[in-house]
C-alpha cells in the first residue's frame, strides 16, 4: 500500500447538526463525563486506601477504573469541546494517536473484564485453591498481561491507520478517530485491510465474549449446590460484573464484528462502551456491594 498523505487534518461530523440538539448533548455529556470521572476515582481511592486492596477482586476493580477514566478521557474531552464549535477538526497526527490510545485501553478494559470473571470463576468453582491460584504475584502477571495483549490488539490497528493514503477527502462521520470511519475516506481499495482489521478486532472481541459467557455459565451451574445465602451473594458479585460486561460488549461486537463498513447506528453504540458503560461501573459495583459501601463510607466520611 503506498503511503501518500496530502491532508493535515480530519473534519468530525459529530452526532447532529442541529445546534439544539448539540447544547443538550454538550450539557448531557458533560454532566455523564464528570459523573465518570468522580465515581471512578471515589472507587479507585476507597480501594487503594483500605484492606480491601489486597483482594483480587477488588484489586482488578481498582485497575478497571483507572482504566475508564483513562479510555473514556481519550475520546470524551474532545468529544465534549466539539459540541460548541461549528467546525470539528483533529490534526492527523492526533487522529492516529486517537486511534491507537482507543484500541489499545479498550482492549486492556475487554482483557481486566475477562481477568476479573477468571477470578470469580476460581472463587466460586475452586475455593479451596483460590488463594494459591490468586495469590498477589498472579495477579500482577494478570495485569500485566492484560497490558501486553493491549499492545499486540492495538499496534497492528495503528499500523493499518497509518499506512492509509490520504489524497482528499477527510470528512469522517464520526465523533472520533475510528479505524472503519478512516477506511471509507481513504485513496485506496481497502477489502484486504477490513478483512484484517475484522480478524483482529472482531474474533478478539467474539472469542473474549464467549470464555466470559463460558465462565459464568460454568458458574452459574457451580452454584446449584451452593447454599441459599451462598448463592445469593455469589449471584450479587457475579450479577454486577455480568452487567458492566453486556454494556461494554453488546455494543463492540456490533461496531467490529462484521464486514467493515460503516453505519449511522455506529455513533450511537460507540457511545455505550465510550461513556455510558464507564459511568455505570461505579454504580453497579457499589449499589449491590455491602464491602464497598462501608469501606467508602470509612475513607470518605
């Protein structure tokens, strides 16, 4: 593919052009933002500042908030300022970083996801071998794998981007930097590169989605011979991470597993697993969770 660019910066269309409908989203997102950011680091910092953080559980919880703040903070400030302009650029070399920094913490995200229902998988299905299969040194290389598949997702996608030709048009209907958008304004036959972009982000997604469903599957059937309370609180646990992980997934797998085009639906999705999923978490993991409640009530009052 020759890599020939002769445009400097990308025009965002955004959600609307109505201008109404624009200062209503500003406000709407704006307040869903903040809401984000308190409520993840109300999480971060109650876990870090107590017992609590040498849980597993909690210490992937902790992790998975850093990792909202800083996915959603990537797209969202951006997102936010354009909804007061009337022309909506990005420089190119923004664009790609954009490009990059959204595959590359949302795959971690997808990976600490994953992690996190091994966890209760082990909690549940293995008790008696939890603390050997989850001790602290485990759990780092967890993370730190989680980083690492990040990376291998994220820098095969950036190299796509960069490699496209650029020769005129630059209006990308989108909210931000996506790789399908940048395909559909690119000077070239892109079928080779969406078919590599579908295998690399589609089948990760699908094949991270069916070993969670396989996970709590297992389970859910672990827990028919559990006790009445041992169930309900199992259930509890599970039922907030089964949540968080149907608003995060439901939505990706529609944006990347199938043929690379592009939809108007895909800016109304992209927002589930951009914003709306991350300014839940904090609400679906403490709502249910007694131990989080009094230890946010200890650290913060």
């Amino acid at each position: 593919m020759e890599n020939q660019r002769n445009v400097s910066e990308f025009i965002l269309l955004g959600l609307s052009y109505d201008h109404n409908i624009q200062i209503f989203c500003f406000v709407l997102f704006l307040v869903c933002y903040l809401s984000l950011l308190l409520g993840n680091f109300v999480i971060l910092v109650s876990i870090r500042c107590s017992p609590l953080f040498h849980q597993p559980m909690y210490y992937f919880l902790s992790h998975l908030s850093f990792m909202d703040i800083c996915f959603t903070s990537c797209v969202t400030p951006k997102f936010i300022g354009d909804l007061l302009v009337v022309r909506k650029t990005i420089s190119y070399e923004n664009c790609m970083l954009q490009v990059f920094a959204v595959h590359f913490l949302g795959m971690i995200e997808v990976l600490i996801l994953t992690v996190m229902a091994f966890d209760r998988y082990v909690a549940i299905c293995r008790p008696l071998h939890y603390m050997v299969v989850m001790n602290r040194t485990k759990c780092h290389l967890l993370m730190l794998a989680a980083w690492a598949g990040g990376a291998a997702h994220s820098f095969p996608q950036f190299s796509i981007a960069i490699l496209l030709p650029f020769c005129g048009p630059n209006k990308i209907d989108h909210y931000f930097c996506d790789i399908f958008p940048l395909l559909k304004v690119a000077c070239t036959d892109t079928y080779i590169t969406g078919v590599l972009i579908l295998a690399n982000s589609g089948i990760v997604t699908l094949v991270t989605f069916v070993v969670l469903f396989v996970s709590y599957v297992k389970i859910l059937l672990t827990l028919r011979t559990h006790s009445a309370e041992g169930r309900r609180k199992a259930l509890t646990t599970c039922g907030s991470h089964v949540t968080v992980i149907v608003l995060f997934f439901g939505p990706a797998i529609f944006s990347y597993l199938r043929p690379p085009t592009t939809f108007p639906e895909d800016k109304i999705f992209s927002l589930f697993y951009t914003i709306i999923a991350p300014m839940f978490n904090p609400l679906i993991y403490t709502l249910r969770n007694a131990e989080m409640k009094s230890v946010m009530r200890k650290v913060w009052c």
